[in-house]
C-alpha cells in the first residue's frame, strides 16, 4: 500500500536546492501529488505532497532526504496525510475561488491581520499570499510608493454583500483599498479599459475651469450642488452650466488644456496599456475638445464627450448632438466592445461620479477611482489610496511585468 506523505523544507534559498531534492524522489519514482514554493526575503519555503509507492520504502527515501537537507543547511520535516484526509482535499477543488487585492502606499500587519480576520469570519481559506507590487527600500521619501498584496482565496462565500461591507468599512480608518473579485478567465484577459476623464483622468473639472474664465464659477458651482443633492438630473445640469459659458471665446479652451493635470499614474498606465495592445477609450460627460487634447497625449483609441457649438469665435452657451450621461456611457461600452470583437467581461471601466454607475456596473471589471461615496458603495471595486496604475493591480499584473518603451 502506498504511503501519503507531506514534506516541507524551510531555509536559506540556494540555486539548485530544489533539483536536489526531488532528484531524490525521483530515483525512487515517486509521483508528487502537489507542490508549492515561495521565496521571500531570501528565505525558502517548499513543500510538497508525495506518494511513496507500494514498492519502495519509505525509511530509505526520507534517510537520503535527511541527508541532502542537512547538506544543504535546511530544515526537513515529515507529515503522514491519511487516505480519508487527502480524499477530503480533493473534493474541496470544485469550491469557488476569488482573488482580494490589499492596496496602499506600504502595508502593515494591522491591515492583514484585519482582512484576514474577516475572511476567517466567513469561513473563506487563503491558499496563497503574493506581493505584486516591488520592493521599496527603507529610505524611500517617495510619497508616491505603491503595495499591494493578493490573497487567493478558496470557499463559499453566504453573504458577499455583506462580506464587501465590511471590508469597505475598513477601508478609510486603515488608509487602504481592498478590490474583492472571482478568480476566473477573464482575470487577465482583459482587451479594452474606458475612462471617465474629469477627476479622473485629469485631476480637475473643466467645467469648472472654464466657468472661472467666463466669470460664472459660483453660479455654475451652484448649479453643480443642485445636481449633487439630485435636484437635477446630469442633462439639465449640463445643459444649465453650460448656457452659463455663452460668448467665452474659444481661445480660453486651449489654454485650460494646456494646464491640465494628468492624475497620478495615468502616463505609466497608459504606456504599459498601449504597449500590452489594450485598446483604449474616454467615456465622458465633459467636452470632446479636452478629451481629443488627452488622447494625442496618452495615445488613446477613442474619444466619446459632449461638443461645445461654437459661432464666430466664441462658445454658444449650447451642447451640439446627444448628451453623453451615464445611460450613454453605458451604451458606447457596449458599442467598443462589439466593434472590437470582445465580450463585455473583457472590458474594464473606470470613474468617479454618479453618472458613472452604468458603465461600471456593465463592465466586466468596474472601477470606482477617487471616488464619491455614494459611488464608492455602489461599484464592485474602488480605489483611493493609490494612483490610476494601481489598476493594473487588479488586471493581475506585477510591477516586474512591466514593459520599457
């Protein structure tokens, strides 16, 4: 009868080690029913599940072992797996499994122990632990650092409204964003990411910029208040604001352009976008003349915005053609992705506003970046610690994948 055995190597990583070891086991035929390393810090960890066959003993294999690990300056142990227990492995495969990302300039053992401790209350196991951000030396004054840590989990999740509730309940008091979502196909095979381009994109609202031009900004901010409260719906807002721009010569627009500010990792986002053969999109609700100004600079596909009619020089006061609100937003995603031949859940989608929710909630990763609240409860994802690039984080990238012009 074959015998069900768990080793398990612990010490200093050396090149080689692992050729040792299961040299060994291989003289004697053993078949290796599971196998998992990981190195941090230098430090190895191996361990692997055997079967030691009928035919060969197992005192001989675990003395050879014995030795080569103490040759090698590791230690060794040895775990008999009962047939029942191993069967029990076995059935659990069929379980659900789901990835959560820890984000955050540097993580700290309070941050895991908290959202670990919540995916023990739902009875959730974590198979692995990976760092997919780099290493970030000790002298680092860079406020812009990035962490993240990704936890493979494994289990049946009853409430995940409830378990994204109170991981969302952690966030702020713990200066963290955690991305929850199911460990598919999909994961990395991602072809198309839409964004928003005010606050998100861009770290300011051009309506804003270029009502201050104009000399309206506390008329068109009280205008912007009202359809915050929900007095009015985006159209009318629009429509309201940007009456407020008539006779404003267009020749302001190109310098707000000019000033515009990119958001923290946009530019390395989009170069590793562009270089990976994503293809790219703006979905916005401001105005087509700053969304073709970003797209010359981040070389992006497509550009979908709202155009200011403009007569003899100067703004109108009015939109030209059908307002782009949330419902169209939604719709144009699904546009993309037809005219580019891929299925929704290839599509990631990315914004900050209200407007926003329908293409999130369509996508088949839906981004709440720097987002409002109400947005934030409402969309799968968020993230607000980090910049725009942490969302190649959550596509399943690591910072060593990155790609040099």
């Amino acid at each position: 009868m074959s015998e069900l055995l768990l080793i398990n190597l612990t010490g200093l990583d050396k090149p080689g080690l692992t050729s040792k070891i299961t040299a060994i086991l291989a003289d004697a035929r053993v078949p290796v029913l599971d196998i998992g390393q990981a190195v941090i810090h230098n430090h190895l960890s191996l361990g692997m599940l055997v079967e030691v066959p009928k035919e060969s003993a197992s005192s001989p294999v675990l003395k050879d072992l014995l030795f080569c690990a103490h040759t090698l300056g590791i230690q060794i142990s040895f775990t008999p797996v009962a047939d029942e227990e191993y069967d029990r492995w076995v059935g659990e495969q069929g379980k659900p499994r789901y990835l959560l990302s820890l984000l955050s300039r540097k993580i700290s053992a309070e941050q895991l122990k908290r959202v670990s401790s919540i995916v023990a209350e739902h009875d959730l196991n974590i198979d692995t632990i990976s760092r997919l951000s780099g290493r970030i030396p000790l002298d680092n004054g860079d406020n812009h650092t990035r962490a993240c840590v990704e936890f493979s989990l494994r289990g049946t999740l009853s409430d995940e409204n409830l378990f994204r509730e109170q991981l969302l309940a952690i966030t702020d008091s713990l200066g963290i964003d955690i991305a929850f979502q199911e460990d598919n196909i999909f994961r990395r095979n991602r072809r198309m990411v839409v964004f928003d381009m005010d606050s998100t994109l861009i770290t300011s609202e051009v309506i804003d910029e270029l009502a201050l031009e104009a000399g309206v900004g506390e008329e068109v901010s009280a205008i912007t208040e009202q359809a915050m409260r929900g007095e009015l719906d985006f159209n009318e807002s629009l429509q309201r604001r940007v009456a407020q721009l008539k006779g404003l010569d267009e020749h302001v627009m190109e310098s707000i352009a000019a000033r515009l500010q990119l958001t923290e990792g946009a530019e390395r986002l989009f170069g590793n976008l562009k270089r990976l053969g994503y293809k790219t999109a703006i979905l916005s609700g401001g105005f087509t003349y700053f969304g073709h100004y970003l797209q010359k600079k981040l070389s992006i596909d497509y550009v979908y915005a709202n155009t200011l009619e403009i007569e003899n020089g100067c703004l109108t006061g009015r939109v030209l053609g059908r307002v782009v609100d949330g419902a169209r937003k939604a719709e144009l995603l699904e546009l993309l992705a037809e005219k580019e031949n891929i299925s929704l859940e290839q599509t990631v989608a990315v914004g900050d506003g209200a407007n926003d929710l329908p293409m999130l909630g369509k996508a088949g990763l839906g981004i709440a970046f720097r987002a409002k609240p109400i947005v934030r409860e409402r969309a799968k994802q968020a993230i607000s610690t980090l910049g725009l690039d942490a969302i190649l984080y959550l596509m399943g990238f690591r910072d060593r994948d990155e790609l040099s012009e």
